[in-house]
C-alpha cells in the first residue's frame, strides 16, 4: 500500500479551521502551583495518549489536488517544547497581565509550522505556566479537553483521572398535547432560525456600536483580560429564575456588562434594545463533559474530531433599570428557544455541505460573512469539578482563548474547581480597554447576585 493510501483526509470541518480567515489555533493557559519540572512534564506526555491519537502524531500534508491529509510521523517531543527561561515583564502578576499580553500576541501572529504534529506546549518558567497550542483542525473543544484531561490526575487522589458531571437528561413521558406542541414549536424555531443563519451568512448584520469588528480586523492587534467569576455566584443567580442553568446566567451578564460599557463608551449613543449578535458554539455528541478516551478513538457516535455546530445568540442593549434579573430573564427566554430548535444541528450539517459539494474556499467565505455580520464569539466549556494535577503539579487555573476572528471581541469560558476564568479578547483599535469591559461583567455579576439574594430574602420573609 502506497503512501497516499495510508493518510487520511481531513474532516469538512478540520479544513474549515485551515482556510486563511478561519485559521484557528487554540491556547490553553495552565497555571501551576509549584516551578515547573521539564523532564517530568516529558515524561508525562510521553506516556500520554496524546502521543498515541494519530491526530496529535500526524503531519499536516497537501496531495497534487490541493487536499489535505494527515500522515503518519514519529514524534519528537523536544521539537514541540517550547521553553521560555527569562521573564516576560512582572512574575509576581496578581492579574495575569504579563501572560494574557503573551497570550494576545499569539493570536495573531504565531501560526504553527507544518513540519511537525499541530501542537506545541510553551513553558514560560518564572512565570510557573504552560500554554498548551493546539489547532481547532486537530479537534473541537470537548475534545482537546478530554485529551488534555486524560494527562491529568485528581490532586486528592494520584491515581485518579478528572471526571467532569454530564448534563441530567429530563425523564418522564409527555401528555400528548404537549409533546405536539413541543414538535409543533421545534419546527417553528428551527425555520425561524435557519432563515436567520442562512441570512447572516449573506447581507443581514448587526448595527455598528463602539464594539463591531468586520472584515480585516482579524489583523488587528490584540488585548486580553480576564474575569473571573465564582461558580456560587452563578447558582445563587440562577437560582433565582426558575429553570435557569449557567449559561442563562452567562449570557445575562453577557448583555448587561455589554450594556454597561456601551454607556461608558457612548453614552446615550445607543438606541434601546439594540441588538448584538453573539456566535456560539454548541457541542453536539450524544453525551456531554468529558469523554472516554476510548469512545472517541472508536466509537462512530462519540468519534473524536470536530463536532460542533454554531447557533446565533442575540443579547440587547438595556439601560440600567431597576431589576438586574430581567437581562437574566430575558437571557432564558431566548436560549429556551434556541434549545426547542434544530439550529445547531442545522448549521452542522450546511456546513458540512458546502464544504464538500461547494469547496473549502466558498465555504469558508460563508463562514466569515457570518463572523462580519454579527458582533462577538462565545464558547463555555466545563472543566473539572476539583482541582487536579499534572506531573505532581497543582493545576491553579485553565483559562483559553483562541486565534482573532474578524469579532472585536471574543470569551471563552472554562469553569474549573469552584471557579469560572473567562478570557476577554479584544482588537485594541476597537476596544482599547479591556480591564474596563472584564470589569462591567464582574459588576453586572455582582449586581444580579444581590438581586437574587434580595428576592431569596423577600420570599423567604413573606407570610404563607
């Protein structure tokens, strides 16, 4: 068997992530309680599955019809360290600000070379973090935290891997009326919502505000902050709304911190209700958290790789009224539809078409225009419920951005241990104040979680 016989091409969605504006290459920070120790830090990744997943083992290559394939490598672990001795500003940095600006230049200007596995892991050694560079093309997001995971151990148990919780499935058959509605409301939204998509991906776009990108500005430089949010905090949040989860909460804080800087930025500029348009990723296996190693190398269902689709979530523009839980409540209101529809499933699959009946350059095309015309990314991925270790390590944070998009403004959100980082990148043209817009969430986080501890206290003091 000859050699182009043996590689493998590359998924729809794996050469999405390799056309020119879509070229992402995600970064996982890891701090680290105690100083790094190289060979340990080898000797776990020689011994990880990470080495044995073809994908992490395999060179980028291109046949003489311009398609892309992996091919089979050895690997050599030296050639993917990247050690970093000297200092690169403050060590002591209570506010990571020396390693989210290293963070902000690798965004747009380190791609990875192709002489080698599409990853690298830098050490920046007094700063007691690694920064794990792996390209979307090589997996989605569930995916490359399960392979990351799977290097990892329990800090109260060495011989333990991470388990992250999977989402309850409700139980219970429905009355049939209802089960007609809900079928009924499916496909409404579902057409509601895959006109918008296919529209966004054409002429419709949001109004311009003092946060917009466009085309080009996936070349700008970069700013990063980072907010940081208790875990807690949500729950007593969402707690306050019935039926609301943390992603509720998310994108309520989302649309009032949003709020907030718009009236710092331009005040009384913006009109109200005003639309702005998020783009979220939405994992799509069968079984969310983290997957079993074995599943996703073998099984069809679980296959490892990307699978995702997008959904459009729009949050408005309020100014400050008197209760903070309404940005919360109209948050829910608006995911709850998004989850009756089969938008995310929809978006997959025209994805998928039309990079393999209409090429990676049109699709890819389409795919920007759906980035200009709306006005951030988002992404939420959940970590470990307890803090773990890697090489004997204490892991104290995992925080993850990833490369510029033509948005000005992109958050990922990773919970681990109790806590939630979530990575606020910035076109500093655009935005040239990051700390100030990490602040309006923190604050609108804060505000809503004395909104819901004063309803907590009203309801409990009322009489029966």
């Amino acid at each position: 068997m000859d050699k182009v016989e043996r590689d493998e091409p590359l998924t729809p969605a794996g050469r999405l992530f390799l056309r020119p504006e879509m070229n992402q290459i995600i970064n996982c920070a890891i701090g680290l309680k105690g100083p790094i120790d190289v060979d340990a830090i080898k000797s776990v990744i020689s011994n990880s599955l990470m080495i044995k997943h073809p994908r992490f083992s395999s060179l980028l290559v291109t046949d003489s019809h311009g398609r892309e394939h992996w091919r089979k490598t050895e690997i050599q672990i030296d050639r993917h360290l990247i050690i970093l001795n000297d200092p690169l500003g403050q060590v002591n940095d209570e506010d990571n600000e020396t390693i989210n600006d290293y963070l902000a230049d690798l965004s747009v200007s380190s791609p990875l070379s192709t002489d080698k596995p599409l990853w690298e892991l830098h050490l920046l050694m007094p700063h007691r973090c690694a920064v794990l560079r792996l390209h979307h093309a090589l997996g989605d997001g569930i995916s490359l935290m399960s392979m990351f995971l799977s290097c990892c151990r329990m800090a109260d148990d060495p011989d333990r891997m991470p388990t992250i919780g999977a989402k309850s499935e409700s139980s219970g058959a429905s009355r049939g009326g209802v089960r007609v509605w809900r079928i009924l409301a499916a496909v409404w939204f579902t057409v509601v919502y895959v006109v918008e998509f296919i529209l966004r991906s054409m002429w419709v776009r949001d109004k311009r505000t003092a946060v917009s990108g466009g085309a080009g500005v996936e070349l700008w430089p970069r700013k990063l902050a980072t907010a940081r949010f208790l875990l807690e905090d949500m729950k007593t949040i969402k707690r306050a709304v019935a039926g609301a989860t943390i992603n509720d909460v998310l994108f309520g804080v989302i649309s009032s911190g949003l709020s907030r800087y718009l009236d710092i930025r331009s005040p009384k500029a913006t009109k109200e209700g005003l639309q702005m348009t998020g783009v979220a990723m939405v994992n799509l296996r069968p079984q969310p958290g983290l997957q079993d190693m074995s599943k996703l190398m073998t099984s069809d269902s679980m296959r490892w790789g990307n699978k995702f689709g997008m959904m459009l979530l729009p949050v408005y523009y309020h100014s400050r009224g008197s209760d903070p839980l309404q940005y919360l409540k109209r948050a829910k209101t608006m995911i709850d539809r998004k989850k009756q529809s089969l938008e995310a499933h929809f978006s997959y699959k025209i994805g998928y078409f039309a990079m393999t009946f209409l090429g990676a350059k049109l699709a890819g095309m389409l795919n920007y225009r759906i980035v200009c015309n709306t006005t951030f990314t988002i992404s939420n991925v959940i970590g470990p419920g307890e803090e773990v270790t890697i090489a004997g390590n204490l892991v104290t944070y995992i925080r993850v951005n990833s490369t510029a998009l033509a948005h000005a403004i992109t958050m990922h959100m990773v919970s681990y241990a109790g806590r939630a980082d979530m990575q606020i990148q910035v076109a500093k043209d655009v935005i040239p104040d990051p700390q100030v817009l990490s602040k309006c969430f923190k604050d609108a986080l804060f505000e809503m979680k004395e909104a819901a501890e004063a309803a907590s206290e009203t309801k409990r003091d009322s009489p029966k």
